[in-house]
C-alpha cells in the first residue's frame, strides 16, 4: 500500500482545510486509516482514525473541529478541519494498517505498516 497526503497550506486561525490522502496497492481492503501530526519540536502524534466500515476515533485536541471519512470505492481518506488554531500547525500524515486497534490508539504506541509523505499545515495567529 502506497499512500499520499495533500491539501495543506497556510490558513488563518479559525479557518479550515481539507487533507487528502489517497492510496494505491491491491491490498488496501479492510485497511483502516489514520491521521498524524508532527508539530516543530515534538513528537508524532495521533489526531483521528477511521476504520474500513467507518467508525471514527479523535484525539481530545481534534474532537469536535475535525471530522475524518474516507471514500473505499476511491481508496481515499480525508481529514477536514475546521476551527484551526496555532497549535495545530504541524505536518500531518495519513497512515493506514490492517489493525485498526494499532492506528485509533491515542498514545501512537504502535508501529503503523504504511505512511504516506506528509503535508504541511500552517496555522497562522
């Protein structure tokens, strides 16, 4: 599996973007997907997940102003983010995994099978 992330760019705070993030490879089926963030001096962190029948899990920071979803005919995810402050400046990356159990953990204590390239989100104040 062969992923790409898209859609990041420089916004306002209290605007939003959409990432994209499409997949390539046979054996995506069943596949579920996440989004990570690495914020300038800190570690990787988990900002949402969805699985392949669609159940959605969010960190605290994410919950309530980014909603995920993905498109399995078109083997694509999406993170949509509304909202955004300073602090969700980051470079964000989708990932994907046969365990969903691997890629919704909040702690990112899991090595994840598949990354894409990340994109990168600039929230300015």
């Amino acid at each position: 599996v062969q992923l790409q992330a898209s859609g990041g760019g420089l916004v306002q705070a209290g605007g939003s973007l959409r990432l994209s993030c499409t997949a390539s490879g046979r054996a995506f089926d069943g596949y579920a997907m996440g989004w990570f963030r690495r914020a300038p001096g800190s570690e990787r962190e988990f900002v949402a997940a969805i699985g392949w029948s669609g159940s959605t899990y969010y960190s605290d920071s994410s919950k309530g102003r980014f909603t995920i979803s993905r498109d399995n005919e078109k083997l694509m995810g999406f993170l949509e983010m509304s909202s955004l402050k300073p602090e969700d400046t980051g470079v964000y990356y989708c990932a994907a995994d046969p365990a969903l159990w691997k890629v919704m953990d909040p702690e990112h204590r899991y090595v994840i099978t598949y990354w894409g390239k990340g994109t990168q989100v600039t929230v300015s104040s």
